[in-house]
C-alpha cells in the first residue's frame, strides 16, 4: 500500500507518545511520577458537569451547527468584548474540537505549497507538523534563553520573504512558559501590516498567569491587526477541560466561514454536550481557574527551585502555563553504565529508565539543550520527582 506522502512530512506527537509509554508503565504497577502530560490535574468544575448533565437528560445530544451552538459562540463574543475589549459578530466564531483541531483548520484554509509561515522556536511541537502537512514551508525564528525567549523587530524582519503567509505566536508559551508584553507585539503587529501577512496568536493559556503579569491579545492593538488576526483559543486549560475537546478560532468573516466549510467536511461539529458544558465554563468558571493558579504558582517556585540546585541544569523562572523548560546543556557529556549523555532525548530516555521520571525532551519543541517539565501535578509528585531526578543525575560521571 502507498500511503500519501504527506504522512512522511510528520511525526507523532512526542508529548502524547512519552505520557502514553508513562501512562502504560503506570498500569503496570511501576511507579512513574509524569511531567510530560500538558493537562491539569485538577478535576473538571462542578458547575461545568452540572451543565453536560443537564443537556444530556434534556436530549440535547443531537447533531449541531457544524459551527458551533449559536449559545457557545455568544459567550465566546462576550468573554472576548468583557476580557479584552475585542468586538466580534457571532459569524466570526469557530467551534472545533479542541484548540489543536482549531488551529488545523486555519492551516487548511490558509496554507498551501510555496507558502513560508513563521514559528518563533522554541514552539509547540504541533505547529510546525501542521504547516508540513498544508504542504507550506515553516520557517523558525529563533530566540534566546538569555533575553526571555523574545522577538525583537530585526529578528522578525530577517525571516520574513515575498512568500510569508502567517505567523504563529504563543503567549504565554508552551514550552518556555515566556510572554510577550505590549512592546514585543507592537512590533510584530507592525511587521505584520507592512509586510501583509496574517497572525495567528495561540491565547490556550491566557488565563495561567503569575506575579501580577496581564494578558495581552495582539488582536487589541487597533482595527487593521484585528482584521488580520486569528485568536486561537479554548477551554481545556483554563477550566480543567481538556477531554471535552472545545477550542475556538474569532477573525475575519471570510477565513473563519472557509475553515467552517472545511470542518463541515471532516468531523462536522463539536460534541453537542461538550458545547453545553463550555458554556458554562466561560459564563461562570473564572473562580475555579483563578484557585488552580494560585496552586500552581506554589508547584512552580518549589519545582524551579528545586532544577536549580542541580549541578547541570538551570532554569528560568516561567511566567506563564504550567511548564518548567529546563537548559540542561550542563549534562550532555555525562556517563551512565549504558553510555553517555549526549542529547535532551537522551536523558530523558534515562530519566524514564532510571528514576522512572517522564519528562519531554527539547527537540521536539526546537530547543536540543532543555527538557519541558509540567508542574499541572500534586506537590508531592512535584517534591518526589525531583527527588530521584535529582539522584539519577546525582550518579552521572
């Protein structure tokens, strides 16, 4: 059988095929303690359950809209009028099945051969996957650890050809956990206009947030960057949600109607229970996910603290998601009795084998020299699995 060559472009994705190899080896009894999976821990909100309940025993468990109920869409109007400011028609709305599926809608509607899109690295791993699979050109921008992984007007200019069709922001960011303020945006929003290419801003983790730190949407910086902006977003972070699989795409008419027609043809609409449930979640959740920061806030200081006082590895303070993103360059040249320690991927093959630690390694994400660790776990799975990281790399010659 010849399978299509786009299949060839593309991996699996890393985070899910560490936290599936973690999740098995749990269900063997082995005790694992998982950094890898980028979801809270946190159970769902009440309020939200209610909700889903509630639709199904009112038998609202037919098919919808392929675009999403019109009830979801006008909360995701309000939640963006009262949060940002951001004045959107219903008709610029998109339901998807999660954030991820949102995103690849956008990239079959917008992105085709000869098209160049830019991916500020290091990024989610799925970014760079979806533009291969639209048969266009990612093109990374690197930054820097030592300046807080930001983009400066000079960098961005110097990627940007005849044959840009997008940029791809993510603030705060999965994995570095780095925002970017109002400055850093102007810029990008400037490059943008001038140089007539579309943003898409990747907002999952808005609302994961520390020391005072606000969020900003790029989409807020004046009519003509909205008009050219996508705002990727959805449930599953902010509200514990994430096997509800709701996200949400609000930009212009004709590109949000196009990635509608294409939903339509694929997976039709979202679940009709989860729309419910996300309802209630945007109208009514903001208690709960204020509470979860604030434990999350404790997780991060103990589990960037904790890296930073081992020999090797050093780590920035994030100010946003829930992911610890490592530089673990100090490492690499370390022995063990199988051989020595010569990648990200090496140690965290090591770590899973040796400490029974998973964490994700750094290539994936565009970044060889770090390691990304979630802190969306207990604090005693946070104290235990510094514990024996701390002792494997403790016995590294």
């Amino acid at each position: 059988m010849k399978l299509a060559a786009r299949t060839g472009r593309i991996v699996p994705s890393p985070t899910l095929s560490i936290t599936a190899t973690a999740k098995a080896m749990a269900a063997q009894g082995i005790d694992i303690i998982d950094f890898a999976s980028g979801e809270p821990d946190f159970d769902t909100p009440d309020s939200v359950k209610v909700a889903a309940e509630a639709a199904i025993r009112a038998g609202f468990t037919k098919y919808t809209a392929s675009s999403g109920i019109d009830e979801l869409r006008q909360a995701i109007v309000e939640k963006l009028e009262a949060e940002q400011g951001l004045c959107y028609e219903k008709s610029q709305i998109l339901v998807s099945c999660g954030a991820k599926h949102t995103l690849y809608n956008l990239a079959e509607a917008l992105f085709e051969a000869g098209d160049e899109v830019i991916i500020p690295s290091p990024f989610w791993v799925s970014y760079q996957d979806q533009v291969l699979l639209n048969d266009a050109t990612p093109v990374l921008l690197e930054t820097r650890e030592a300046d807080g992984y930001a983009i400066s007007r000079p960098m961005l200019e110097a990627r940007v050809t005849s044959r840009t069709k997008a940029i791809i922001i993510n603030s705060p960011c999965n994995p570095t956990g780095a925002i970017y303020d109002r400055a850093i945006l102007q810029d990008i929003a400037e490059v943008a206009l001038r140089r007539d290419f579309v943003i898409i801003s990747d907002e999952i983790y808005e609302k994961i947030l520390y020391d005072g730190v606000r969020h900003i949407s790029i989409a807020t910086l004046g009519p003509e960057v909205a008009a050219r902006t996508v705002v990727v977003n959805g449930v599953s972070k902010a509200y514990a949600m994430t096997g509800w699989r709701i996200g949400y795409a609000a930009g212009p008419k004709e590109l949000i109607t196009a990635m509608a027609n294409i939903q339509s043809q694929s997976t039709s609409n979202p679940s009709s229970i989860s729309q419910k449930a996300a309802v209630a979640a945007l109208r009514g959740g903001d208690a709960f996910t204020r509470q979860m920061v604030v434990e999350f806030d404790r997780r991060r200081r103990l589990m960037v603290e904790r890296l930073n006082k081992i020999p090797g590895v050093s780590c920035r303070m994030p100010a946003g998601a829930f992911y610890a993103f490592p530089n673990v360059a100090g490492v690499f040249g370390r022995r063990h009795v199988q051989g020595p320690i010569a990648s990200a991927a090496d140690l965290a093959a090591y770590l899973l084998k040796e400490a029974r630690v998973a964490v994700v390694p750094g290539e994936p994400f565009g970044s060889p020299s770090h390691i990304r660790l979630s802190y969306a776990t207990s604090m005693d799975s946070v104290t235990r699995g510094l514990d024996r990281m701390q002792a494997a790399l403790g016995t590294l010659r």
